[in-house]
C-alpha cells in the first residue's frame, strides 16, 4: 500500500537522530513536509539537508521542548513560517540508567520533563491549529518499559507509562475532531541511546536472549509505522498503542 501524505505538515521532535530522523525520512518519502524540532542545531540541519537532497520540503527549528517559552517560540516559528501542522510526533526523550538509590532528583526529574512535560507542552502548542480540519495525527514515543521494565529504569519506565496514560485521555479529547493520537512503544533498536548496551558483549546478548526474532530493530521500521499511522488509512485507530519490540513483551 502506497501511502499518500502529500500536502501534510509533520512536526517532529527529537528529529535530530535516531528514531525521529528515521520517521522524518519515511514521511519525508511518503509527501508530507517537515519541521524538525531539536536542540542540536548542526545535527538538525544535516536531517534538513538529507530530506531536501531526496526531493523532500524541511525546516529546522531548534530549542529545547521542556521550556514553555521556548515550545511557544517554536510553535509561533512553524506557524508563521511553514503554516499549521497536521502531523505532531512527540519524539523527544532522554534516558538515565542507574538503580534508585544513586538517582539524583534533577537525573530523575529530567526524564520526567522530556518525555511527559514536553509532550504536554508541544501538543497544547499545537493542537489548536489542528481543530476544525476534519484531520490530524498525533503520535506520542511511548516505550515497552511503558509495559515491562527493567532494573535501571524508574525514571524511565515512569515517565514513558505517565505518556501512555496522556496519550490514551487526548485521544478521548480529540476523537470528534478527527484527530488521532495514538503511542508506538519500540522495543530494543539499533539508535544512539542504546549503543552502549549493543557494544557491550554481554548487556548485548542479554537483550538478544530477550528477542524471540533474534535481532535488534531497524530504524526503518518504526518510520514505516508512524508513516501508516499518520495516513488517512489508520483513522479508525486511535488511543491506543502499538508495541513493535520484536516479541519481547509476548513472551
């Protein structure tokens, strides 16, 4: 199925690298126009610079999504400059590994903010310009540590489940606006918030071990899903979550 997303503006945060660059490629490919959002300015415009070489429309918009100025500075840029988006996706998010007696309040309240906070904050800048469209989709980076966890992860397990259980109450919000909001919990992919785990012999086969298909995600795949999810097609899904981890969590 070839999806059409011509004539759509997709916000994307965290669209610097990983999983947001990923899923900027795909809608890229599919038609629609991006604006990446990022601290990273120079990694920004190389995302930029990749989607206008392939025949893509895309423009950078640094700063940081868990300021509220900031995030309110962003969207007035976007809208000003590009128009009102349809396509929202919540990427950004930081990871601290430590067990919770070594967590400092600051590592774990850091978490919280660019995962939960942040997506508040973008979304209640741009859902407005989304309302009485007729269309609109919202696609919030849960996790699956929204669904299991592992030792090291009480800042992120919490804030990725706290992002399941606002994705599932906007989608109610939102449902006759014809604006869909829905979470993609990957699992275990080859970005650079996991290299350490990957290069590590043995937290690497430990996490294989965990992964009935015997391999790391690829990049690619979670841009395909976002793509689907953001298509006309996928209208009837909403509040919900879409768990692409290999197996881990069937297990």
């Amino acid at each position: 199925m070839k999806i059409d997303l011509s004539g759509k503006l997709a916000v994307i945060t965290g669209g610097s690298r990983g999983l947001g660059e990923a899923m900027a490629i795909s809608l890229s490919a599919a038609g629609a126009s991006l604006a990446l959002v990022a601290r990273d300015k120079n990694r920004l415009a190389a995302v930029r610079d990749k989607l206008i070489a392939s025949g893509g429309q895309a423009a950078c918009f640094a700063g940081d999504v868990t300021d509220e100025k900031q995030v309110a500075r962003i969207a007035a840029e976007v809208n000003e400059q590009m128009g009102a988006p349809q396509i929202l996706i919540n990427n950004a998010g930081t990871n601290v590994r430590k067990h919770l007696v070594d967590l400092s309040k600051a590592e774990f309240q850091s978490v919280i903010d660019s995962s939960l906070t942040a997506t508040f904050l973008v979304s209640r800048a741009f859902v407005p310009g989304m309302l009485g469209r007729s269309y609109g989709r919202i696609i919030n980076m849960t996790s699956m540590l929204s669904h299991v966890s592992l030792p090291g992860r009480t800042p992120y397990s919490s804030a990725k489940t706290a992002l399941l259980g606002f994705t599932r109450a906007l989608a109610l919000e939102l449902a006759a606006e014809g604006v869909t909001v829905n979470g993609i919990s990957p699992g275990p992919f080859g970005t650079e918030m996991n290299h350490a785990v990957m290069h590590d012999p043995q937290a690497n086969a430990q996490f294989l071990a965990n992964l009935p298909v015997g391999r790391w995600g690829r990049v690619e795949e979670i841009g395909a899903l976002a793509c689907f999810l953001c298509s006309e097609t996928a209208g009837f899904i909403t509040g919900t979550d879409i768990v692409i981890d290999g197996g881990w969590t069937a297990k």
